[in-house]
C-alpha cells in the first residue's frame, strides 16, 4: 500500500550522524515534548529529551511521567528499559547526539496582551544553536504565529556555526490530550513546512517508523509538504475552526433556554448533516485547556499585526460566548437555590455546593483555563461553600485555586450538598447512581455543565435537574 506522500517519496538519507535512522531530539518535555519523545521511542527511534527543568527531567528518567496520559507511563518505563530513549538537561549533549532537534517548548499568551509568548522558543534556538557542530534539522511543534519559522531561520544564522548547514522546517502537533498516543503513533495527517529537498527527506526518515506502522494495520497518513506559512496557520486555523463550533453551539444553547428547546437534540439533528458533522457540537460550560483559548487570541494578535485583524473578528464573539457559559453556570444556581441575582451576582453565602470536576476535560491533570475551576472561583466569591473533587486534577487545582475545599472521592464532596454541578464528564460521574448520591445530599439539585448526564433518569430519582441549552425536566 502506498502512503500518500506529495508528488514522489522522498529518496532516501543519510543522517548527519551516521546512525541507520535519523536520531531524534525533543526540546521541552511537557506534555508536548514528552508524549512525542515517548512515542517516538515506541516506534524504534533514539530517542533524546530535553528540559532545563532537572526535577521534570528527574522524574522523567526514573519512568515517571509528570502528568497524567492513559497508557504513556508504561511506554515511557518500557522505553527507558530498552535503552531506546533518556532525557537530559545538557544542550550539548542534545547536539552531539540529535539529527532532527524538535522544538517543544511552550507558548503561553503574553501577560501584557494577547499575543503569543515566544521567549521559551527563542531561548531553547539559541541555546542549542552554537552547540550544532554538523549539519541538523530543527524543527517547530509548538503552536506559534505564523511568520516564527523565517525568525528561527535567522537565529540559527546568527548562533550555530556558518559551517554546519543547519536547516529549519516546521511540524505542527494535534494532540488531544487523553488521548494523545493514539494520535502520535496513528495521526489523521502529517504536516511539514519545509524549504529544502534535504529537509523534507530528513523529516519523511523522521516519521517513517509512523508510516510504517500505517502499512501494517493497511491505513493510510495523509501528508501535506507546505511552505513555512502554510504549515504554521494550520494548527492555529484548525484549533479557531473547533473553538467556534463550540462556541456555535452554546450560543444555540442561549437562544434554546430563551425559547424552551433542547440544544442536544438540535445538536443531533444538525449533526446528521455531512457537512457539519456531529462532533464538537456538545454544550456545555464551553472550552478550555492550554491551546484553543490562548491560540484563538493570539491568532487574533497576529492577524492585526499582519493588517488582517478584520478577518478574525469574529473570534472575538467566540471567546466572549464561551465565557458566558460560565457565568450561567452561577446564573442556574441561583434559580435553583431561590436566590436573587443583582448587578453584582447571587448572595450564595451558607450554601453548600459539590464540584464535580476539576480538569479542563476527562482523561486528563490539566486544569489550564478550565471552565471548571472558573466557576469554581465565581461560586466562592458569591459566598457558597464550595467542595471540590476530580478523579485525576485535584493537585493541580489545589495551586491554581486553593480557597475552597477539596475530597478525595465523589461521596465525600456531595455529602450534605445543597446543589451538584457536574462540571467535566468523567465516566465516573456519568455513571454515578442518583438514587445512591441522593441519600447524601441535604438537596436533590443539580446543574448539568456537561450535558453528560440523562435528565429523565435524574428527575425520576427526585433530582430538580437543570442543564445548558435544554428545557426543565418534571
């Protein structure tokens, strides 16, 4: 079977380095660079992550993955076993040993505006720059304004050796995290922005453990060979594409709690149209994590620099529109506690009301611009007494919001709770029995963030249940 690679596949290359296939690095070992090193390490590669973070590295070196991803903790303890991957806090040695050099650091949104934060990328280029004594690729995965790779292309000239041929491509990521070695080792697609044959004959050798995997399970990668701009915008006009689905269908959702309709049977029903598709069309509390919020933003922030700033006004409407969600979150607890809501927000001071997520989304530790533990904060501060639990993101929230209080298990945090927000649909919580969460509560009351929950089910056990978009169950 032929995997679809434009034009003709590259022909074959020798790595700088003389080994048989191109020895890998991964530069920032987050849950970006760590995944990707780990997975790499899977599919055959020598593999070399680096942080400057020596706990992180630590952790990492003794089989520990320092966030939480189903199935990579035994990939990485198998790996490191094998001697196929290590991890190091010496540029040196990630340039004595690499030929393809992965950029994986992050990119948060500035504090000062909107845009992207680049500082960890050009200090992780310049860093390992003046160490490349041979001819390397380096290559960007994280989510960046499109223009970064032509900026790293004059830092490599201003800081590795004129000699070494050091070349730039780019790479984007689409992991989804709770799911993220699927989408490593099995991608939907491959993007490369490449400027040279070399490059693109270097990054081909780099993914061909991927392809080969691909013919053994008789499945195809797509591959797109772009320029630098191209595979740039990709990762951001796709992250802007999901970012205002979402925010499209919570905006029907407002419009069906003004007219009494059901937002998840009008998802369904539009869903079965082809040219919409069913999924990303949930309502809810909205979306959150590390990329989507900070990337539409910073999209925006380039679009102006770039005089296109009129292009993506609208992404101004879908960040404004998934923020409301939360505050309605607070709007439906105080209908549901029978308390007024004024200029300033609901009094909810005595209240007691049960959390029931953490995490931005299931599967996963990350709390990054989580819907939940926004709300979190907006109940606090409208005076409830607020208990806490997530199956996996508790310490993590424990440091981003630590003036309320937390559990350790799903009875614990609804015992004698006067209202249950379920506010990230883990199957724990989806699966929970109403009629046995019933017997701890001081009131059957609950605010379905997620949509995750079956209302008849929940009314039937004397719940008053109330969810985004949908109409009051009896």
């Amino acid at each position: 079977m032929t995997i679809p690679y434009p034009s003709t596949t590259p022909a074959a290359v020798t790595p700088p380095s003389g080994a048989a296939r191109p020895r890998l690095t991964f530069l920032g070992t987050g849950y970006l660079g760590a995944t990707y090193a780990i997975c790499f390490a899977e599919l055959g590669y020598e593999v070399l992550g680096f942080d400057v973070d020596k706990a992180k590295i630590a952790m990492l070196s003794e089989g520990q993955v320092p966030f939480h991803e189903p199935g990579l903790d035994e990939l990485l303890r198998k790996n490191l076993a094998s001697g196929k991957l290590r991890f190091s806090t010496s540029y040196e040695e990630v340039a004595d040993f690499g030929d393809v050099h992965f950029i994986c650091v992050g990119t948060p949104q500035r504090a000062d505006g909107m845009a992207a934060d680049l500082s960890y990328v050009e200090s992780a280029v310049t860093n390992l720059a003046p160490h490349l004594k041979r001819k390397a690729l380096i290559v960007g995965k994280s989510t960046v304004p499109v223009g970064t790779a032509e900026w790293i292309e004059q830092l490599v000239r201003r800081h590795a050796p004129a000699d070494a041929g050091v070349e730039v491509a780019w790479s984007p990521e689409f992991l989804q995290e709770g799911f993220a070695v699927e989408d490593v080792l099995r991608p939907n697609r491959i993007i490369v922005g490449v400027r040279s044959e070399w490059a693109n004959a270097m990054l081909y050798a780099a993914h061909k453990g991927v392809f080969d995997l691909a013919m053994t399970e008789d499945r195809e990668v797509p591959v797109v060979v772009t320029d630098f701009a191209t595979a740039e915008l990709v990762k951001v006009a796709a992250n802007a594409f999901l970012a205002t689905k979402i925010s499209f269908i919570n905006a029907m959702a407002e419009v069906c709690e003004a007219a009494g309709a059901d937002v998840t049977l009008l998802a369904r029903a539009i869903g079965y149209d082809p040219r919409i598709g069913n999924k990303f069309l949930r309502a809810g509390v909205g979306f959150g994590g590390g990329c989507l919020p900070k990337d539409i933003r910073a999209f925006q922030a380039r679009a102006q620099e770039l005089g296109a700033g009129e292009a993506l006004r609208f992404l101004h409407e879908v960040d404004l529109i998934n923020q409301r969600r939360r505050q309605r979150v607070v709007q439906l607890a105080a209908e549901l506690l029978e308390r007024p809501y004024g200029p300033a927000g609901p009094d909810l001071s005595g209240v007691r009301v049960a959390v029931l997520g953490a995490t931005f989304k299931p599967n996963s530790d990350d709390v990054r611009d989580s819907p939940a533990l926004s709300i979190v904060r907006k109940l606090a501060r409208s005076g409830a007494q607020v208990n806490v639990y997530d199956p996996e993101g508790m310490e993590n929230a424990k440091r981003e919001v630590g003036d309320v209080s937390y559990t350790k298990a799903l009875t614990e945090a609804v015992a004698g709770a006067d209202l249950v927000c379920v506010l990230t649909e883990w199957e724990e919580f989806r699966n929970a029995d109403p009629q046995a969460l019933g017997e701890l509560v001081a009131g059957r009351k609950v605010i379905d963030g997620r949509n995750c929950l079956d209302p008849v089910v929940w009314t039937a056990a004397g719940w008053e249940y109330r969810g985004m978009g949908r109409p009051v169950f009896s």
